[in-house]
C-alpha cells in the first residue's frame, strides 16, 4: 500500500543500513538544524562515519544545498548506499500552496530521486504574499488541510517521498486527519525532552500507530542537562548527561533528532548500550515543567495562542 507507516527500530545500538532499507525509522537521527552551510560537509562525513543513518533536513533550516553537495560526494564514494539512509525533509508553512513545487526543490537541492520521509513542518501555513494583518501578524494560507494532506498523498504516489507525515501538530488535528487519510500519517516530529516531555502527545501518537521523532533532544538552554536525576543516572551508568537525555528520549518509544559538529560527541550519542532503570524513567518524567520549559515558541511565531 502507498506509504505505509514506518516500523521503530526499538535496539540502542547504532542504526545500520539494512534497517533503513527495511523501510524502519531508525532508533536515532542527525539533525542538521542551525548547522552553518560550510559546516555541513564536515558535519555529514563525520556522522555517517560514526554510524547516523536518518538524515533530519528541513527547506527552512536554509542548508539543504550543502547538505545536498555533501551527500553526493558521500554516494559516489561508496561509503554508503542510499537504500541504507533515511532521509528526512520538511515542507515549511510558506509553502502549504505549493506541496509537489517545494517537494520538487528540496529533491533538487539534496540531489536525491526520493526522500524517505516528507513531513508538514508546521501548525498553520501562512500566505508569505499578504504581508501581515492590522495587528501585524503573519496572514493564514487559505489552503485547508484536506487539501494539504491530498497533495502531501500525491508526493507518495509520485515516488517522491515514501512516507509522509507531520510536525508540530496537535492531537485534535491528527484526529481529524485520520478521519479521512488515503496515505497515513507516519511521524509527529515534536519538541521533547524532559523538561518539556510532550507526554499525553507523544504517547498518543503512538497508540494510533504514528512514530514520534523528538527534537531539541537535549533541552537546550533549559536545565535538563543539569538536573540531578539527569547527573545521577549519567553517574550510576558511566555516561554523559546528554547520553542519559538521548536513551530517555529512545525509551520512552521516540526517535531522537541529536546535532553536533563534533565527531567524538557524534559517536558518544550513538553509543547507547545501557538501560536507564524505571525509576530513572519516572525521576526524568517528574522534571516536565510543561509550557514554560519549551524551547521553539511557534505560538509567537505565526501570532496564534497554539498552545492555550
């Protein structure tokens, strides 16, 4: 069938080329969001070298060419295959008019035939030519979501990406697409970490059937990395704090988006081999603080109280 739903790799260990080529969403993903364009290749080298094999792109974070670029040298090299990758793009709230022309140009600019998923990257589109409203917000794209999702479908059909899904969504939307979704919905990619844990969401998705990829993996500028149920795991196990983050992340079922551009930590975050205990688990979720602690504030964003 068109686009079927992705099986998680549920092992820590660091995701291999057949599990891509299974069609599974791997248990772990680079992400090259605010990666600078001239780090990129450097950056990509690096983390397949030490084991990444889900790609997180995105047309917004403004890099796709350099990733592009990069990816190519590393296909010809024969370092790798691309039925052993996994690679990611985004469709931003610019561009909600024009699905297959924005699908069209990440292909391009990442010099693939296919992604292997193609994800709605925000809430709400916005009419980028309208300019803002009397109250100076961003202008809704009057393009309803019926006819997003029957375009998104038609990615699918084409071969251009082999699965689809979203970002940023709420449950009330996700529940209305299931509704009447030809091609389902594969991954709700959301903010998660512990202080910001997106739980009720999160676990939801999964119990329709829908992977969950978490991003801002490592809270930052928000203090999971230091909280002492963080530390004490990190110190019982051996590890690092960011390690303990990232194997939370995995076991409570997600798939976590990391990014660095340094090689050792690159393999430290692939290097999950341990189990955090249930009460480490319950410690982690006890740190959610909710609203306040999220990072990505897409609410200020597109001018909508997304969130009350």
């Amino acid at each position: 069938s068109f686009g079927s739903a992705p099986r998680r790799a549920s092992a820590p260990h660091p995701p291999v080329g057949a599990m891509a080529a299974s069609g599974a969403l791997p248990s772990i993903a680079f992400g090259f969001w605010q990666i600078p364009s001239e780090q990129v290749a450097e950056a990509l080298e690096a983390a397949i070298d030490a084991g990444f094999r889900c790609l997180d792109c995105a047309a917004i974070y403004g890099n796709e060419a350099a990733v592009g670029e990069a990816l190519a040298k590393v296909l010809s090299s024969g370092k790798v295959k691309r039925e052993e990758l996994y690679v990611v793009s985004k469709l931003w709230a610019t561009d909600w008019h024009q699905v297959g022309a924005a699908c069209d140009k990440t292909l391009r600019d990442l010099q693939l035939d296919y992604v292997d998923l193609y994800l709605v990257h925000s809430a709400v589109g916005i009419d980028a030519d309208a300019g803002l409203d009397a109250q100076g917000r961003k202008i809704r794209a009057k393009v309803p979501v019926h006819k997003l999702w029957a375009d998104m479908e038609a990615l699918v059909r084409a071969g251009k990406s082999k699965a689809i899904g979203v970002s940023n969504w709420s449950c009330l939307q996700i529940a209305d697409l299931l509704t009447y979704a030809e091609v389902p919905i594969s991954v709700n990619q959301l903010e998660i970490h512990p202080t910001h844990a997106c739980g009720d969401l999160a676990q939801w998705c999964l119990s329709q059937g829908i992977a969950v990829m978490g991003y801002c993996t490592l809270g930052s500028g928000k203090p999971d990395a230091t909280a002492e149920p963080v530390l004490q795991a990190a110190q019982r196990l051996g590890v690092s704090a960011a390690q303990v983050l990232i194997r939370w992340s995995q076991q409570k079922g997600y798939t976590p988006v990391t990014k660095t551009v340094s090689s050792e930590r690159m393999r430290a975050n692939l290097s999950l081999d341990f189990e955090l205990s249930a009460q480490e688990i319950a410690a982690l979720d006890a740190l959610d603080g909710g609203l306040p602690m999220k990072i990505c504030n897409h609410a200020g964003e597109f001018g909508l109280p997304l969130y009350s």
